[in-house]
C-alpha cells in the first residue's frame, strides 16, 4: 500500500497595506508576499512579516493566520502553488518550521534586505529574511526546488515558474471556502 501523498503549498498574495503596495510600486508583479503551508486548508500558514496586525514592524518569523493582516482587506488577491514532495522532504519541511518556531525571537525581517532587494542586490544578515527569502530557503534547503541565483535576490514572482509549481487556486484568499482541502483539488485536477 502506497503512502499518502505529500504536498507543500506557496502561497503568492497581494494585500492593501502600505509595505505591500509600495513593494508593488517597485516589481510592478501582480503578488508581493509569500508564504508556506503544508496544510490543506491553510489554517497554518508561515512567513516573514509583521508580528501586529496594525503595525509594519516589529517583523520577523510568524504564523500569518494568527496575526490577521488577511482579515484587515476586502479583497487579497493570490495564488496557490502546490509542490508534491517526498517523505524525506516533508520531514525536513517540518523539522526546519519547527526550528524557526522554537526560536522566532531571534529571526527578524530584513528591511536592509527588502531595500536591496528593489536595487537589485542582496543583503545577508544573519537570521533575517524577507517573504520571498524565507520561502526560497525552505523549499532549497528541502532539496523542493532549486534557485538559479542569490537566494536573497528571490522574489515572489519568481515561485510561479518553477517547473514543479503546481497552481491549484488563482482568487481572493477571503473568498477560500471553508474546508478547502487543496488535496482534493489536486487529485481533481490531475484526472
């Protein structure tokens, strides 16, 4: 008997606030955020941003459902990829999360980075990130996908033609319907 499939989800969206709209200003790339979930209904979902709903800063590692920045728009635009993985890459995915999760104090957002980023350079500073940063980390250090350039110089946009990306849901995050079970999903669409 076969085990159950694998899946790691990257989440691309595109909120209202001020960071995101002027990050927009300077790719001009219709989503500027990324995320990560292994879970089928995006109930846990991981990156690097703010920590406060209301606030820019303090940022660094956070579980986003939890913050509420989805919860303060109408409307955030995203995509979903889904990437199927082996066991291994799974375990490893969950053991780095955890990782990041016993230790989130000591992991920030990199806004030198973010700067660079827009110039066309990266910025490393030891344990911070940016979205698109983080999520290239994951996925490289779990042998998921494989970057051709600075790690730091990943963006967003930059997930969407990977050759393994699989997009599932392409709408408003609000509009997700309870239940979404991505899983199901993929297995309809592969028929």
């Amino acid at each position: 008997m076969s085990e159950k499939r694998k899946y790691i989800y990257v989440i691309l969206s595109q909120t209202g606030t001020v960071p995101a709209r002027i990050i927009k200003l300077f790719t001009g790339a219709p989503y500027n955020h990324a995320s990560l979930s292994t879970d089928e209904d995006l109930q846990e979902i991981y990156s690097f941003c703010r920590k406060f709903k209301r606030f820019a800063l303090p940022a660094g590692f956070a579980e986003e459902n939890k913050v509420g920045v989805f919860e303060m728009f109408k409307q955030v635009p995203c995509e979903i990829y889904s990437f199927e993985v082996s066991i291994e890459q799974y375990n490893e995915y969950q053991r780095l999360i955890e990782c990041f999760k016993k230790d989130s104090r000591h992991y920030l957002y990199n806004v030198i980075g973010l700067i660079g980023l827009a110039f066309g350079f990266a910025v490393h500073r030891k344990n911070h990130f940016v979205c698109s940063e983080f999520v290239a980390h994951v996925l490289s250090e779990c042998k998921i996908a494989t970057f051709h350039k600075d790690l730091g110089l990943v963006k967003p946009d930059d997930f969407r033609y990977l050759d393994n990306a699989t997009l599932v849901y392409k709408g408003d995050f609000k509009s997700l319907p309870a239940g979404l079970n991505l899983r199901k999903k993929i297995l309809l669409q592969s028929k």
